[in-house]
C-alpha cells in the first residue's frame, strides 16, 4: 500500500465491541483476566502494552517500513531508550552536529557507562578511524539539525556491516514520507513524534522502529517496559490522529520550504541558505537519490551576522520566535543561543521550520523583515 493509505488505516480499526468507526481512547491501566488466567483482550497492565499504544506502534512500524515499533513519552526518551539498551562500555560513534538534545543527554548521562565521539559521520577515513572493536552503534541524524547536513545512509550502512556494527538513524527532521532509512539498509529509525507527526506542536511522544526483531530489540522493549518511559492513551491517540493526514502535511511543507529557500537564496542580504532541496546545497545530490523529497526544515545565514540576525528575526509578524519543529505554523529561532555555551552553530544562523500558511505570505513577510 502507499503511504497516504497507511497513515490512514495502520492506526485505526473499527471497535469491536461499539462498532466506532474510530478506535476509542482507552484510559484503563489494568485488563481482566479470562477464567483460566490469560488474557483475552491481548492487555494486562498498561506500562507494557494499551489499545491506543498498540495501533500507534503498529502504524509507525508500517510507515517506516519496519517490523516492529515501540512509542515512548519524548524523542528523548526513545534515544535514551537505545543507549540503555547497550552493553556497558559500548563505544558509540555520533555526528558532531547530533541534535543538542541528545548530545547533551550521551554527555551528561552516559559519560563513564559508555563511551562516545562526535564526528564527521560523512568522511568515510573519519569514520573509519574512529572504529574500534567495541564499537557497536553508530548514529546518524539526517538532514541534521540545524545545519541542514546530509549523510549518505547506505554508504555509512556498508562501513557498519563489514564491521558488525549497528545503525539507527534519527528521521525526525525527513519523515518516512521523505526518507525511510531502513529500506537504505540502517537498523533502527529514531523519532521525536513531537515534530512532524504530531504536527500541530500540542504533544511530545517519540518513537523507535526497528528493521527486524531481534535480540537488540528484544532489550529494547525491555528498556520501554521496565523504564516505564511511555506516551499515555490520550497522547497515543493524538498521534494516530495526526499522523492520517502526516503525508498531505509534508507535502505543503516541502512544497513551501522549497519556494521559501530559492528566494531567500536570491536575496542580497543573505550569505547563504541551506536547505537539502536546493542544487547549491553540496550534498543535493546525496539527498536526492535517498529521499523522496527535501523536508520543510532549512537554515539561513545573514550577511550582518548575530545582530542583523536578530533584528530580522525581531521584524517577522507570520513566523513566531520559538525553537521546535514540525507543526502548522512557522516558527524560526537563533539557533545558537538556545544550544548554550558548547554550540558550534554560526551566530548569523536562523533555522526555520516551515509552517503551511500560503507561501506568498511567508515570502511577503520574511521581505520585510529582511527590507
Ligand atoms: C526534537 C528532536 C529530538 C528530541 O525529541 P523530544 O520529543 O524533544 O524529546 C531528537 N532529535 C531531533 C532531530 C529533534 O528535532
């Protein structure tokens, strides 16, 4: 099937009891037992598993193409869901530009449990050089966050095989209606469902979606039912309900991401503009063979630098000043000062997250701003 039918029916059927069309939310933590002591309805308690929970992870294991998906409470909590997942002393290998997020949670959290270096994932020697024999993951975060930075799934994928090393991939900024990574050979796709899925920035949730069940999996589930790090019915409904209309979304947001990146590339006060679907991005063509299209994120640099940043992020009506992603509305943010003291992110940088007003509006907007 494709994808608009997917986000429509893997989430949802009609209740076997009332005959709703919509599946209902189902708020009880605990689930009888049959007389014989199991347990027909397919429940017993609802850290582990819940009608709502259930549909929810059925649908992101059939839009990523995976054979099996598990939710948690934040992206957060499913990124820290994997590296609790590892053996003690596993040496991780992670982009230097990794979502602050989770960069911060590895730094903080996991500094001497496990081990991990921050580098440039798309350098075949650099990666290559940082292998070692108790490496067993390596991460991949693409487009990355902010920089717009593309990295070659199947070209890390086969570096990783011929070494035994997994590889997950944090798909929130591409969607699987962008790109599937498990289909270009990665192991497991990571996401924080506050963005795009939830797509009107009402909830948080995140999600991990496996290729194949396996062992590691298996201790993953583990981490999801004994951590305990789970989305509520409520929310897990929220979501089902969002992603039906996830692939029309994107849509409009590529659609206006693309316009909005070839004028603002085009614009005198501009230094430049990057945005995956753009022929001047130096990985475009990396982006097309594995996406399908370029996302609605993009990230501008202004010539004036931090001040004239400021000033036109100040000057906008439309987009509002706020950090996240993914939802209807436009939002762009100085990116540098949200990341704190270690960023590395130019201070003339803006990121924006393309919302689906009309794109004439936006455009008319971000011209006066920039004047
Ligand atoms: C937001 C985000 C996360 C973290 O997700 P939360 O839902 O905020 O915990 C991870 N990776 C990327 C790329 C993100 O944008």
């Amino acid at each position: 099937m494709k994808i608009e039918t997917i986000a429509i029916h893997a989430g949802n059927h009609v209740d076997a009891s009332s005959k709703a069309v919509i599946q209902p939310i189902v708020l009880s933590t605990t689930f009888e037992r049959a007389v014989d002591g199991t347990f027909p309805g397919g429940h017993i308690y609802s850290r582990a598993s819940n009608p709502n929970r259930a549909l929810l992870e059925n649908l992101l294991a059939k839009l990523e193409s995976g054979a099996d998906a598990a939710s948690f409470s934040s992206g957060n909590a499913a990124g820290m869901s994997v590296f609790q997942s590892l053996e003690p002393g596993t040496h991780i290998i992670a982009p230097d530009d990794m979502y602050h997020g989770l960069r911060n949670q590895l730094k903080n959290l996991f500094a001497g449990i496990l081990e991990f270096d921050f580098v440039d994932i798309n350098n075949s020697d650099v990666l290559q050089q940082h292998i070692m024999p108790h490496t067993g993951l390596i991460w991949i975060e693409t487009p990355s966050n902010p920089l717009l930075k593309i990295t070659d799934i199947k070209k890390v994928v086969n570096i990783a095989k011929t070494h035994g090393i997994k590889v997950a991939c944090d798909n929130t900024f591409a969607t699987p209606v962008c790109q599937r990574p498990l289909e270009l050979g990665a192991d497991l796709v990571m996401h924080s469902c506050t963005k795009y899925f939830g797509g009107h920035s009402d909830l948080m949730g995140g999600a991990l979606i496996t290729k194949e069940k396996s062992d590691w999996w298996a201790k993953i589930r583990q981490v999801q039912e004994y951590g305990g790090a789970i989305p509520a019915p409520m929310d897990c409904y929220m979501l089902v309900r969002s992603m039906k209309t996830l692939p029309y979304r994107m849509r409009g947001h590529v659609h206006n991401a693309q316009l909005l990146a070839e004028y603002l590339e085009k614009h005198p006060k501009v230094e430049q503009v990057m945005y995956p679907g753009l022929p001047s991005h130096p990985q475009h063509e990396i982006a097309k063979a594995q996406m399908d299209s370029f996302g609605g994120m993009l990230s501008f640099c202004l010539n004036g630098g931090e001040e004239e940043a400021r000033r036109v992020i100040n000057s906008l009506k439309i987009f509002t000043r706020a950090t996240s992603l993914g939802g209807v509305e436009s939002l762009i943010e100085h990116r540098a000062t949200m990341e704190g003291p270690d960023t590395k992110t130019p201070f003339n940088l803006l990121r924006v997250s393309v919302g689906l007003e009309h794109i004439d509006d936006l455009v008319a907007d971000m011209a006066k701003a920039l004047g």
